[in-house]
C-alpha cells in the first residue's frame, strides 16, 4: 500500500456558521483543499437555496479570513504549512434530486469556485479504491476541483 495514499488531513468542524468538513493532502497537493457539507435526507438531497447560500458563505469567509465575518475562523482547519491557494466545496449525501446541479452552477459562477456534489457510496468506493491503491487521493481532489 502506497502511504502517500493514505495521508489526507479532514476535520469534522460541524456545529454553527461553520462547514461539516474541511481537508487537504499536504503532501502530493499541499495546495489544494475542499469545503464539504454532508446533508442526510430519507429521499435525497436538492441543495436548496438555504444551503446553496451557506456553501457561498463558507468559500468567501475562506478567501476573506476576516475574523470579523466570521469569529469561530473555522478556516485555521485547512492550514497546513500554508493555507490551500486553490479550494473546492462540494456536498455528500445518499442521493441528490431536482436542480441540483443548477444550485452547485450558481456557486461556481458566484464565487468562481469549482465543486460538485458526491453520494456516500461513491465517496466510499473512492476511499476503498485510494485504500486499495486502485486510484488515489488526487483523482479525488480532482473529482471537485475540474
């Protein structure tokens, strides 16, 4: 097993005005980095304009850093060496429904932001396939941020 492909920073940050997961591979892609919120809902996911917003909100309290805007600075989770000169956001949940990938286009074109949304069971099948050396952490980061 490859361990490079294995070293992925990710912090749960959940709780108030703050994304659900932040993470970054220091090592292959030091400077890249995902802004994630997971939803889980019985019948799917819509990105409704509620969480839309608040995905908006998280990328420019992350470009800004300003502790005024936001004083819980949950950005410090994604500071390595250097904090991530390229971020990416995306949204895990079971399924997604309805306009979606409308509401992840009006993020892209309002913060200039690349992202894209992720079932749980593809994200698990990445992590098993990184695991098993049959991708690897990058493919991952690129599956948000191309």
């Amino acid at each position: 097993m490859n361990p490079r492909n294995e070293i992925v920073i990710a912090k749960h940050l959940s709780g108030g005005n703050r994304p659900e997961i932040v993470c970054y591979h220091p090592e292959d892609k030091p400077d890249h980095g995902l802004i994630l919120d997971s939803k889980a809902y019985k019948s799917g996911f819509t990105i409704p304009s509620g969480e839309r917003d608040k995905m908006v909100r998280y990328i420019e309290e992350y470009i800004t850093k300003n502790q005024l805007q936001n004083p819980n600075e949950w950005w410090k989770n994604l500071k390595g060496a250097e904090y991530p000169g390229i971020v990416g956001f995306g949204f895990i949940s079971n399924s997604f429904l309805g306009h979606y990938r409308k509401q992840l286009d009006y993020i892209m074109r309002r913060t200039k932001i690349k992202g894209s949304s992720i079932t749980t069971e593809h994200l698990l099948k990445t992590v098993e396939d990184v695991l098993s050396e049959k991708g690897n952490v990058i493919d991952f980061f690129k599956y948000f941020l191309e």
